[in-house]
C-alpha cells in the first residue's frame, strides 16, 4: 500500500477516536450543565417565597426563552 495512503489511513483512524474522546467529554459537560440548573432553579424557589404556579410560570418562561419561542408566541418574531 502506498506510505502516503497507509499514513492517511492512520491519522483518520487517530482523528476519529480524538472526535470520540471530545464528544463524549462534551456530553457529560451538558448534562452536568443541566443538573446544575436544575440546582439553581431550585435553591432560587427555595429561597424565595412564591407560589408554585408562579414558580412553574417562570420555569416556563425561561424554558421558551431557551428555545426560543417567545419571540415567535410573544409577538415579537425574530427582529
């Protein structure tokens, strides 16, 4: 086989694995992410003394902030 071809062949191998490696380690840092929210809006309820519908209301709200339905459901479509 040709040293060139052989070499390619090698360093995609290697790529592929490093994209695994990163892949993986970016999955556990976006759940990690997600329990640390959850964290936070909790202790945030906890501290404060509101309802839990205003509670859930706000979770609501930060949730289609996130995903960005308010701009379409509150009227204001993407500017």
């Amino acid at each position: 086989m040709d040293k060139r071809l052989e070499k390619t062949l090698k360093e995609e191998v290697k790529l592929k694995e490093q994209m695994k490696v990163l892949q993986d380690r970016l999955n556990d840092v976006e759940e990690k992410r997600e329990v640390y929210e959850k964290e936070t809006l909790y202790k945030t309820f906890k501290e404060t003394e509101i309802s839990l519908e205003e509670y859930q209301m706000i979770i609501k709200n930060a949730v289609n902030d996130y995903m960005g339905l308010n701009d379409v459901i509150g009227g204001k479509e993407n500017e």
